[in-house]
C-alpha cells in the first residue's frame, strides 16, 4: 500500500465531507481501489464514513429534515440487498463506467438549471438508488447530491439530512458487507489508522464550511460530481 497516498486519500477526503455533507465516499472510493481489493476498499470506506456521521451529527440534528431520512431509508431497505447482489454477482469496472455515465450526464444537466419537484416518491426512489450504489460501491452520495441540488435545498438541510441517513445506511451496508462477502484484518486494520487524519479532516473541514458561500457550495458539487465521473471513465475504459 502506499501510505503517502492513502494519507492524501483520507485527509481531504475528511475535509470535503465535513465541509459540504458529501465527498468522502464520493472521493475517497475511487482512489481506495486503486491500494486494495474492492471488497477491502468498500468496507474501508464504509467504517470511516460511519465514524465521520457519528461524530457530526450531534452538532448539526436540529437541521435534520427526518421526513426525508424515513423515506430514504424505506427505499434504501429495498435498494441495499440488490447493491450486495450487484457486487457479488457483476464485474465491477462495468458497474463503475455505468456509474460515471450517469453521474456526467446528470451533472451536466443541473449545470444547465435543471430542476424537479421533491416528492415522497422521489425520495424512496433516491434512497433506493443509493442503497443500490452503497453495498455495490460504497458511494451513496451522488444521487442524494444530485437530488438536492436538483431541489435548492439549503446547504445546512442538505449536510445534516445526508448525515443522518448515512449513519442508517453506512451502518447497514457495513453488516450487509461483513456478512455476504467476509471480512478481514487489513480493513479494520487500516480503518484504524485512518482514523487520526479523519479527525484531523474533520476539524479542518467544519471550519471550512462557515467560510463557504452557496454560490461556492454549488461549484463544489459540480466539481466533485464531475471529478468523479470523469476519473470513474477514464480509470475503467
């Protein structure tokens, strides 16, 4: 493993989810794959993401929207199992060029203004889809990122939202994980010595976000989304 790119890996990776409520999975998996084994890097990223979740959200609950995490949650129960299914069963690299598809596509059409309604069906389909993505890949985030930005959901709504649901499902793939496809000392391991430059990300990072404008919070889920797409492409050609 190379250590210095693992560090890299974790510490920004802390950094941009404390600061904008995504990007840790969202960044940090892509890059994980390339230093371990798919099952290894999921679960590596699923630990910490949890961490992160656990230890943010008490400060930030009260801008929790719990009707949306219930919804989500009840579409995800649907979506996680069939995650696991696609990971045990699919070739990973096609699942990943299919991911960065539709991650570019969609990115490009909340660049044009492109905008929908939230819905109660939306939000289980949204949860369901990110079940689907979080026990196949780890990566929740971008139908959620792209879901609120499509909706103009306010910058703090939209960071304790996603949390709290991420503490359901990151818990929950992580069981899902564990218990199909095995575990194994290297994760855990790993996970731990990750956790000082999480904490360290973490700090760093909630300063950040009060220095962020919501101008400035839409270019950097744009560039997020666009990075990981492309990277996702572009990796798996």
């Amino acid at each position: 493993m190379d250590i210095v790119l693992f560090i890299v890996i974790i510490a920004i990776a802390s950094i941009l989810q404390t600061s904008t409520g995504f990007g840790f999975s969202i960044l940090a998996t892509p890059f994980l794959l390339l230093l371990f084994e798919p099952k290894e890097a999921i679960q590596i990223n699923l630990i910490l993401s949890l961490v992160i979740s656990m230890v943010l959200i008490r400060k930030i609950y009260h801008d929790v929207d719990f009707g949306i995490v219930k919804r989500f949650a009840m579409g995800s129960a649907v979506g996680l199992p069939l995650g696991m299914f696609v990971f045990l069963g699919l070739d990973i690299v096609r699942l990943k060029l299919v991911v960065s598809v539709i991650i570019l596509v969609l990115t490009i059409l909340l660049i044009l203004k492109f905008r929908m309604d939230q819905t109660m069906g939306r939000d289980l389909g949204v949860g369901g889809i990110s079940g689907i993505l979080t026990t196949s890949i780890g990566m929740p985030g971008p139908p959620l990122l792209l879901y609120f930005s499509g909706t103009d959901t306010k910058k703090e709504t939209l960071r304790a939202t996603t949390l709290a649901f991420y503490l359901f499902i990151y818990l929950a793939s992580l069981l899902i994980q564990v218990f199909a496809a095995g575990t194994n000392p290297k994760i855990w391991v790993s996970s731990g010595l990750a956790l000082p430059l999480v904490f360290g990300g973490m700090y760093a990072g909630q300063r950040l976000f009060h220095w962020v404008s919501p101008q400035l919070f839409r270019v950097f889920t744009y560039l997020i989304l666009l990075f990981t797409g492309i990277y996702l492409l572009v990796e798996n050609l």
